[in-house]
C-alpha cells in the first residue's frame, strides 16, 4: 500500500476566477484510521460550483475553508481499512473526502454504494447530489404539471440535465439554456429537450425565449443567474414558480454585478422565487433516490461526465467548470476502480 | 335626488409622480340601475397604491385604464336605488365603484357592510382590501412563529399597520420601517412595535436594521422595495420567507432602477419570496374577515385613517400618498353616511 497521500490545498483566497496558482498539490502521510473511523482511498473526485464559495471568506452557510486546508468535495473511494464495523475492505463508498488521494473519515459519514445497480460515479451525479438537488429542488419547489412550460440554465451541467429530463418525465414542455452549441444538440438529440439555445450566442435571449416559450413560463431552475435570469422573468406566467440552486454568473466577479429591480413582476404575476440547499431534505433521500434509480435504469435519465484524469489535473478542471468548459459532470478520476 | 353625477377620469397618463392635471373632473348625469343592477352613492373613497400601476399602460395583472374612463377604486356606499333583491335603498355596501358619486354596478359584485360592527370606512381598512391582503400575506406565506422577527417596510400604511400588529398578536418581534417621526412615534406609542425607525433619515439604515434585529430576520412584509428592501435582504435568517405585497418605490421612477443581485442571498439562506394579489385569496375571505372582526372587537387592532373632503381632493391626496404623505389609511369622504 502507498504511505504518501497527495492532497490538494487552498494556497490563496482567489480575486474573481480562481487561477491554478491559488492551489497546491501537497505530500503527506497516509493517515491510519482509529476507532469508528474508515481509510479510504477515491476513485472519483467531484468538481461542483459550490466550491467557489468555500475559497471566499465571505459569510456564507458552511464555514470558508482556511488557507492551506485540503479543499473540501464529495469522492466515490474503495475502503482500504475500517475500524468500524460497517464497512470492510472493498466496499465502494461515498462521502465528504476531499481532493486527495487517501482519506480517514468517521464510518458514520460515508454511504455504501451498489456498484451492481449503476456505474459507481453516478454516486456523485444522477444517484447523488447533483440527482437530488434536481429532484427536489424541481418537484418539491416548483411542483411542475402536465404540459406546463419548464426553462432550465446550466442545462447541460450536473443538476440541469436531471432537472430538464424530470421536467420530461413529468409531462412538461422543456426549453434549456446552455452556453456552446456541442452542448444544445445534445440537449436536443439526445436529452430530448423540447428547445434549447445558446446564451452565449444569442443576438437577444429575450427574444429568443419568448419565441421558444409561446405559452410563457411557468417553472425555472436557476443555475446561472444573471442577465439570464433577468430574461426568464419578465416571461413568467401568472403563478410561477422559481426555484435558485446556484448563480454561477454570479461567483467570480471582482465586482458585485448590478441588475434590474423585479420584484414588482413577481407580485403582478403572484410568483414565488425560492433558494434551497439540498442538505435541508437528507431525511427524503432515500424516496429520492429510489425514484431516481428506477427512471436510471429504465432508461428515462440520461448523463454525460466529463472525466479529468489524476489529481493534479483538479485545479485547471474545476476552473474550465466555472467558465462552462465542461459538457456534464466534472469528475476527476484519482484511480482505477 | 342628485341628478348630476361628479366623476374624476384619467386625463393623460403620468411621467414619473402623477400630477394633479393627469386628472379631470367631469360632470356626467347620475345613471339608472338596469336589472339585477343597484345606484348608490359613495361615501368614502379609497386611494391605493395600486392604482397607479393602472395609470400606466405597461403590462400588468389588470388591464390599463383608458384615458377618459373614471378612476378605479373601491369605496363605502348607500344603496339609492335597488333592482336587484338581496338590496334596499339605505343598505350599506362596499364594492369597485370608482372616483365618483354615484356608481351604478350589479348587485352581485357589492359586499354588504355591517354598520353596527365598526364605522363603515373600515370596510375599506381593516375589514376590507388592506385587512385581507395583510392577513393573508403574512400568516399565508409567511407563517410567523412565536419569538421570530418580522419586519415590515411602509408600516404606517394601510397594510403595514395592520400586518405589524397580526404579527404582534402571533407573538412576534415587530419592527417598522416607516418615512416619517411622527410615523414612528406612533408605531411605537399606539401600535406596540418592539421597534421601529424612519428609513429616510437613518444615516445607515442596514445598520440600523441589524441594530434593531439582533437575532436577524425571518420575516419580511414589503411594500416598498428598493433600497429598503435591499437593506433587509443582506439580514435575513436561514429559511426566511418574504411576502412582496408592493413597491412603492418603483412605482413613479421615470427610469427603470437597477440594485444589487441577490439571488445568491436566497441560496445560502434557503429563502422564499412570493409576490401576491389578494384576490387570490376570495375563497377564504370569510375566515379572515371573522378573525380580522374579532381582533378588532377586542382592541388588539387599532388603526388610523386619513381623510380627504370631497372628491375634488381625490388627486392630490393620491399623490401625496404616494410619497407617503399620508398617516393611515388613506380615504376621500363623498357624503356624510
């Protein structure tokens, strides 16, 4: 077994994108586990735009991360050795672990994976966080009906993807907003998405929309916030429902961005803008991911990674992800399952 | 009997605050009721914020008023003429009737008023339109529980005043922001606020928020928006929820305002804002206006009026309640009841 665990740490507070240089890939020992605790060694690293705001001092719901402490993120990992006795060496696990290549977690924080029922890095996209956030961030939130008009930004990312193909599911016209055309076709071809455009592109997405959304909107998925969101909204049907999971335009200004003022549409159209953690609804994972799993294996939720290979390479990936460089979930592989 | 009917109409529409010559008088003859139809004479007219938006011909939740039509309005008023059977001349009613004298509409779209139970001008306060929508935009979406902080922004108005003392008696922590002293004194001397403060000439008013809100905020009553409510948003709790019931503020800029994003805000605090109409709500108006009928009875609402003389003064005690001129409700008196 390795003794040197490679880890990588914050090395400065980034000022607007974060540059590789504001990382650094560390040594140290393999850390052993003591009793109730796990050594694991990841598979699959998870890059997610939450991880943005951990690098800012800014007051936010979880805690900034200080200089030179191992960035935090959720990891797919083999067991390697347990002092507790739910877990034996082998077992595929998913947790809080870190980027870095071993790590000793209380065994009460891990989950047990089923490698039979899926590819295990779904355990970090359609049968993890990004799954749930979809899930309930669109059904919980905004209850979408039978042949009402869902949009989505960040439609090709982790969550967007789910939550365009559960609007599907659900009976619902779906119009996603991405920024390249590679990333529109398949939206288009692949995810069955009823439209799909590209922001970046477009003369005028507001106009753009109100061609693609001719009955309105009645239901969007923030991903991206920004001009983007200020085109949906003046588009929202009487009784919209918004639900905000990210901002990702929003996350790596040097200069808080200014926009229209819209709370007045909300009250002409009685619609409802809400924010959420996925973390508030850990007690209805499991119905989730029961829901989840079945539409995975019938075929109805599709998905697409984009795999960076080694440890080394998590800086540089998970900045081309903040800039939109990726097409699906950003995982990193630390080592062959 | 009166056989000229006085009638104030929308003369041009306004650029920024209304001015008094966007409005004419105009002498019409006093209508006759067809069937099913009832004449009245208004008593007391009421001045909305909401009419303004009307004024204007941008999009909106009611259609525009057109230049010439009779000002939109609710009022009190006394039955003169009756053809339909559920009313008799001398009844006292509240309905849409207009800036006018005498109105002649269907008998199905008045609401009987109990004169016995309160002075009749509060079927247009605190057992009408203001008592409604501030009932059911604070207990509906906002839910208060016992201990938490509610702030409410316009909160001499109309609805602010009545939607601080429901959160008094759901055993809330009240505090008002308010543009005038003599505002102040009374939210706190006659209202029982915990607190309030004049946001126009607070120095810094989110510091005089946090000031006042020490255990931060959970729930928040906007009627104005703007600035105000942007000081508000950066204190807000986890899982607070916001009711959007106006936007005072906006409604007379000649441009368009622009203010800080915070959607983001929303995310970390898992926080809701809704936007409403309390005409969404006329299914339940019974059971609110029971609740609003006792609480009045039992002193725990006190209110306060402010009463133009003659439908002449209509105009300009609109606009003055449009800049906050007004200490209460604001009402037009027609005729002695």
């Amino acid at each position: 077994m390795a003794t040197v665990n490679r880890q990588i740490t914050l090395a400065s507070r980034p000022v607007g994108f974060p540059k590789v240089s504001d990382f650094h890939l560390v040594y140290t020992p393999v850390p052993s586990p003591a009793a109730g605790e796990v050594l694991v060694r990841s598979i699959y690293l998870s890059l997610d735009p939450y991880m943005r705001g951990r690098m800012s001092d800014a007051e936010s719901y979880a805690r900034p991360l200080a200089i030179g402490e191992v960035m935090t993120g959720g990891a797919v990992a083999r067991v390697v050795e347990s002092m507790d006795p739910e877990f034996l060496p082998g077992d595929t696990v998913e947790g809080i672990l870190g980027w870095q290549e071993y790590a000793v977690v209380p065994g009460r924080t891990l989950r047990k994976v089923d490698p039979d029922l899926a590819p295990v890095s779904t355990a970090l996209g359609v049968l993890g966080m990004p799954g749930l956030t979809a899930y309930f961030g669109l059904l919980d939130i905004c209850a979408p009906r039978r042949g009402e008009t869902v949009v989505v930004s960040g439609a090709a990312g982790a969550v967007g993807m789910l939550v365009g193909q559960i609007a599907k599911i659900k009976g619902c016209r779906v119009v996603g907003m991405a920024g390249s055309d590679t990333k529109i076709t398949w939206l288009l071809d692949e995810l069955g998405f009823d439209a799909a455009f590209n922001y970046r592109t477009a003369a005028d997405s507001h106009a753009k929309l109100r061609e693609l959304c001719p009955a309105g909107i009645d239901v969007y998925f923030d991903n991206v916030g920004g001009v983007v969101t200020d085109s949906v909204i003046r588009l929202i049907n009487a009784k919209a429902r918004i639900s905000v999971c990210g901002q990702i335009s929003q996350y790596n200004l040097e200069k808080p961005e200014r926009g229209p003022r819209w709370l007045g549409q909300l009250v002409v159209k009685q619609a409802k803008v809400q924010g959420f953690l996925v973390s508030a609804y850990a007690g209805r994972f499991p119905e989730a991911l029961e829901h989840l799993a079945r539409w995975l294996t019938q075929g109805k939720l599709k998905y697409r990674e984009d795999i960076a290979q080694g440890l080394e390479a998590a800086p540089q990936a998970f900045i081309g992800m903040l800039q939109g460089a990726n097409h699906g979930k950003q995982l990193v592989r630390l080592a062959e399952y």
